[in-house]
C-alpha cells in the first residue's frame, strides 16, 4: 500500500475532474472551477484516467527547486561566514559577501544557511527567559535575602564602602544593615553575628553566586567545595540558596535603589561621613524604614530559632584552614611560618593535619582534636611584597590600602614633590646668554685661552677655578 502526499487544492481538483469524467460537467465549466487552461485540465484527466488519485500529485514534490542555489555556492558561502564573518548578522554577512567575494546570496536565503549551520539563532529562539513573579514567603524568618552594595554612601565627604543589607522576603523589613568598607567573608561573619543576637536563626539565606557564599572551584578554597561562610551557616544549621540571576532576589535589589536615594540623603543630612558613624546612625534608619515600606506577612509564626547548647558562636564564626605539621613542628599560613611549641601533644603532630583558625579580630588559633596548640611565630616573608589576587568587589579597598601605605613609607628614590618633567625647561641645563657688549669669541681665541690656561697649570697656578669648579685641563691638538 502506497501513501501519497497530497495537498487540499489537489484533491479538490479529483472531485471535479471526477465529475467531469462521468459526463456530469463540460470541460468549459470544469476550467472555469479550477481557474485552468483547458489543455491543462486535459492533462490532469488522462492522468486521472491512468494513474488513478495519485496522477494529481504534483510531480516536483520531494525534488529541489528549480531556483536553488549550486551546492558549490552554498558551501563557499558558509564556509566564508564560518572562517570571517561568524559574529556578522545575515543582513551585513550578505552584503560583504556580494563586495568582497562577489558572491550574491540574498539575506533571507543566507539566515536559512547560517540557521542551518548553527552560526545564527533564531529571533523566536532567541527571546529572554520570562521571569514570573513569585508568592513571598508565609512567615518571618523562613527566607532572609541577603546582598552587599558598594556605592559612595557618603558622596564626596567619605571613602566608597559597601553596604550589607539583610531583608526578610515574607515582610519586606529590614533586618539587619552594616556598613563595611568591602564584601568579605569577615564582613558577612560579623553581620551575620548581629542578626542572630537581634532576632536568632533564620531557615535559610538567599544571595547571589559571589565567591564569598559559593566556590566555584572546589579546590580554591576547601576540598568539600564549601566557602568559609557557607561553611559557618552550615555549622549553624542555615541553609544558604544562591540565586540563578538578579531578578530572583528582587527584593533586596530593589531595596538598593531605595537605599541609595534615601539613606545618601539622610547621611548628608545628619553629617555621617565614616563607617563607624554610619553604623551608629543604621539602626534608626531601619525603624523609620521599616514603619514606612514593611507588610504584614500572610501568617504571624516567627521561624527564627535561637541557638542550640553546642551551638557556639565564636567558634563558628571564624576562618579555618587545614594545614600539614613539617618534620620540624612547622606550618605555613598566610605567609607566615609558625612553629608550635615543642610539647607532649604537639611533638606526635608532625606530618598530621590541623585547623588554623583566623578570628575576625586577628587572633590565630591553632587547634587539633578540640585542643589550642601553643606556638611561636618566624616571619620568614616580612620583607617581601608579594603581589595580591583582588576581587574586583575588594579592589576599592585594597587601593585605599595601597595609598595609606604608601603615605606610612614617605617618598622613596624618586622626590614626588619635585617637578615634573613638563614643567621644566626645553633644555635641562641652558647656555648662558651672551654678552650682548662683546662678541662671541672665535675658535682661534678659544685654543689661545687653553694653552695659556695649560701654560698656569704648569707653572704652578691654582688647579681649581675661582668659583670652586676644577680647571680640566685643555685638549691636545691632533697631528694632522
């Protein structure tokens, strides 16, 4: 059994080529309903009359057009556009094409080609994903949007610093705000530390994908891929979500805008131009905030929950990093070399593993089986300035850092306050102007006054001229 394609106007034609057939309508008739000549509707009815239905199809179907262009043609053209213009649209490809190579393929025909290719995407195909909006959360505390703003919050009477903003989803308060002077992982511990002091635990935090909650390299910082901070929230039974984009956490992004409107005006207006001001004026800022834009949240339940009994905060809160004791009782962290204490615990450590842990406040521990590890340190690399890998988020302040070194170590070789370059003369030393009374002396006065300077010299006459400069003596004559 043979299945045909046929099309919709095809087999119309077979119901009026029928009919004309048992003699129920005249040829003239039948090409004024088909819109034929009538030597076509002749052909179609031997068709019908031989091939039966299937004489009807058309017989270009599954075969190429007769416009098509030579598979030679087609081949040069993408492999043109492959090779140097793989990042030009149809249009601009078609048009270089046509100037450069003489190769004239019109611009819907080369979509087609470059779609085919995959060097061209599809408008249709190419529509931005469609973020619909969500419900916010039911109760206080289950979701708390995290993010940190860097902006000049203090216009031009302070540095630029960031601003840590803590916001519940579910009521739109603001739960906690710390100005800082960059994003860091110590950042976060401290504000964290005061959000769970002020209101307890949340469920969970939603940020972005900085480095400080995810690690994008499970080797960069620990071998569990775990940053420092997701590593504290997960001490503290806080789950940490990073969102996939901006829009996902609008809520702490558009409470940016808000912030950088308002709180840069009522810095300005209380006179707060430091961080530690700032975060003294923070907290009233927040009230007055929160009783103007916050909502009631679809159920009243608090889900903050205090902290467990092992639960301890200075523990969690710090940076800890593994580290393998040397032969000699040595460890190297943070560019410095530490050497433990020769005791009974500290002698049966060596090519083990411990946990150097960094406390916000600069103090070093090192610990082994819940145990602090007495130790000395050898700064070994005080005097080398190793260069530092900056975050482009951290950059501010290590310029800052930069410059108020700099200012500690004075002027180096080089005299900053000296005159530039530009601002000095054409010519470093200039002549002296001439006597505009005598004239210049001529190369023959010029040797005269050498050999009777030579002839001082030997006779005994002061080596040294009148104005403290040394006399150098005259150049020898060349023999010719």
């Amino acid at each position: 059994m043979t299945v045909r394609l046929m099309s919709d106007k095809e087999l119309a034609r077979f119901d009026t080529l029928a009919r004309v057939d048992r003699g129920e309508l005249a040829i003239a008739d039948a090409v004024i309903l088909l819109g034929l000549s009538e030597r076509h509707v002749f052909r179609l009815l031997d068709r019908l009359r031989v091939d039966g239905v299937a004489g009807l199809a058309s017989r270009r179907r599954g075969r190429p057009s007769n416009r098509r262009l030579p598979d030679e043609l087609r081949t040069a053209a993408i492999a043109l556009v492959r090779a140097r213009y793989h990042d030009f649209g149809p249009t601009f490809a078609a048009e270089k094409l046509a100037e450069l190579h003489d190769i004239h393929v019109s611009k819907e025909t080369l979509r087609k080609l470059m779609i085919e290719a995959g060097l061209w995407v599809d408008r249709r195909a190419r529509r931005a994903r469609v973020y619909q909006p969500r419900y916010r959360r039911d109760c206080l505390g289950e979701l708390i949007q995290i993010d940190g703003c860097t902006h000049w919050w203090f216009e031009d009477r302070g540095p630029r610093t960031s601003l840590l903003v803590f916001i519940d989803d579910a009521t739109s308060r603001l739960m906690q705000l710390s100005m800082v002077p960059t994003e860091s992982a110590f950042a976060y511990m401290q504000a964290t530390r005061a959000y769970i002091e002020a209101h307890g635990k949340p469920v969970a935090f939603y940020s972005d994908k900085h480095s400080v909650f995810r690690v994008h390299a499970a080797s960069a910082q620990r071998s569990d891929g775990m940053s420092q901070f997701g590593r504290v929230l997960d001490d503290l039974n806080i789950e940490i979500i990073c969102a996939n984009s901006a829009p996902a956490k609008g809520r702490v992004e558009r409470v940016h805008q808000t912030l950088q409107d308002r709180l840069v005006k009522e810095f300005r207006l209380a006179g707060v131009d430091d961080i530690v001001a700032a975060n003294a004026f923070l907290p009233a800022f927040m009230a007055k905030h929160n009783d103007r834009f916050a909502v009631e949240a679809f159920n009243p339940k608090d889900l903050h929950r205090p902290l467990a009994m092992h639960e301890d905060l200075d523990a969690a809160l710090v940076w800890r990093e593994q580290r393998t004791v040397t032969a000699a009782l040595t460890l190297h962290y943070n560019k410095v070399v530490f050497i433990l204490e020769p005791t009974d615990v500290s002698r049966d450590l060596a090519r083990k593993r411990v946990t150097v842990c960094e406390y916000p406040d600069g103090r070093v521990e090192i610990r082994h089986d819940g145990h602090a590890l007495p130790y000395r340190t050898f700064d070994k690399l005080r005097r080398v300035n190793q260069v530092a890998i900056v975050d482009n988020k951290h950059l501010g302040a290590a310029l800052t850092a930069a410059r108020e070194m700099q200012a500690l170590r004075g002027p180096g070789k080089r005299n900053n306050d000296a005159p530039t370059r530009r601002a000095q003369p054409a010519r470093m030393f200039p002549e002296p102007a001439a006597d505009p009374v005598l004239p210049p002396a001529r190369s023959d006065d010029r040797l005269l006054a050498a050999f009777k300077l030579a002839a001082a010299i030997q006779a005994g006459a002061p080596s040294h001229h009148p104005r403290g400069r040394p006399l150098r003596p005259p150049p020898q004559p060349q023999s010719a």
